[in-house]
C-alpha cells in the first residue's frame, strides 16, 4: 500500500473532507496519514523564519514515522507569498521526511500550464486584500486574471460550512466569457460536491485547493483516480506535475 501524507493547516477545516471519497476507486492500495502545523496563513515573501521552518519538519517528521511515499502541504500561504515561498516550503518538507512533496500553490500552476489555461476567475473565501496577493502570484506565473472574487469571509470554519447552493452559486457568478478556468484559492470552501456540476455548466474546469491537493498527493505516487463525479481533475485528464524545482 502506498501512503499519500497531508500536511495541513491547524487551523484547517475543509482540506480533509474529500479525500478518503474521491480515492475511494484506489483505497485498497492507497492510505492518507495527516499531520498539522502551526504556521501563519501570510508570511510575507519567499522565505521561511526559522520558527515556521520548524514547524514544518516537526509535520514532515510524524509523517516520514507513518510510512508516507509523498507529502502535500495544503496551506493556502504559499499562494499569498508566490511559487518562490511554495518551493522553499516543499524543500523543507523533502528534507525532513525523505520523499518527494510539493504544495497545492505548485500543483494548481502546473496544472494551469499543462492544460495550456492563460486566464482564469479567481475566487476566495478570505478578503479584497488576500485576494490581491494571490492574483499577484497567478500574474507572476504569467497567467491574466479574469475576474476577482472575495467572499470576505472571517474564519476557515465560515468558508468550510457555506451551503455547497451557496457555493456554487459563487461560482457561477464569478465566471466571465474569457475566464478558461475557475480557480478557488485555498481548501475550505466546500466547492468538491459542485465541481462536476458547475464544470458542466460553465463549459470550463473548476480548481479548488481541495481537490487540486488531492491530485497532487497522486501524482506525486503516479496513481490515477477515474471518478468523474468529482469533476474534470479526476477523469483521465492532464494531471500536475508536482516537482518543487518545477517552475
């Protein structure tokens, strides 16, 4: 059995709700130990303080002990500080426990560069302000914001219990004509019960932390998952390419 290791925000809510349903094609040989760390969801640049560094190994090490082939880390932060703050955070993970890791910041670029997406409807959950930052990361990549949309919500616990209505209504709303991809920063939002859905609606995919997490987690194994309920990321299409050294 292969371990796919989800290192998560303490202050996470919604990134482990998926996932267990979306590999259930693959649970027989798959199994996905969590571990938290305690880091701030804006840190202001590429580097790591050396208290954030620690917490990130104290994770990466209860990982490495459970027997993880990969690691994840799914907070949001590294898409506020850019690709530069992701792969510092991915390196440290590596060096830790000891296998491969990227973030959901890498996975979500790749899979915009592979699947050849130049502009997007940004969404989320948190501020006007958080929302700049992370546009300011997708133009770095070279991608063209659409639109931008900010719910203003205070607390993960708010983003992870919006009614999935409510949510897809959201993104509906948030997409324009030249949007190629609705994107969804971050992991709370309960976004994975609509995604085929709204995929369906909008003619276009849907990409939400969560989910792209998952994906991540499965390439950084080379497994594939054929589960079209929970949308395009997992039906046989282009998946991320999860190299921390990537971009």
């Amino acid at each position: 059995m292969q371990r796919i290791g989800h290192l998560l925000p303490a202050t996470s809510l919604g990134a482990d709700r998926w996932t267990a349903q979306i590999c259930a094609p693959v649970q027989v040989e798959t199994a996905h130990p969590g571990a938290r760390a305690s880091l701030p969801e804006i840190q202001y640049g590429p580097g790591l303080a050396p208290s954030h560094t620690v917490e990130l190994e104290r994770g990466a090490d209860q990982l490495a002990q459970a027997g993880v082939d990969g690691i994840v880390w799914h907070g949001t932060s590294a898409g506020l500080d850019g690709a530069a703050h992701a792969r510092a955070v991915a390196r440290v993970i590596e060096r830790t426990a000891g296998v491969r890791a990227s973030t959901v910041t890498l996975g979500q670029l790749d899979l915009l560069a592979r699947e050849g997406i130049h502009s997007l409807a940004l969404i989320t959950a948190g501020s006007e302000r958080a929302a700049g930052r992370l546009a300011d990361t997708y133009l770095a990549a070279g991608l063209r914001i659409a639109s931008v949309t900010a719910l203003g919500l205070a607390t993960p616990r708010e983003a992870a219990e919006l009614p999935v209505a409510k949510v897809r209504r959201v993104l509906l709303d948030a997409d324009t004509a030249d949007a190629q991809c609705l994107v969804v920063a971050g992991t709370e939002l309960p976004v994975a019960p609509v995604a085929a859905l709204v995929e369906r609606e909008v003619g276009k995919p849907v990409h939400d932390g969560a989910r792209v997490a998952v994906r991540t987690g499965l390439d950084l194994l080379g497994l594939d998952v054929e589960a079209p309920s929970w949308g395009a990321l997992f039906t046989g299409g282009v998946h991320a390419g999860v190299c921390c050294d990537s971009h």
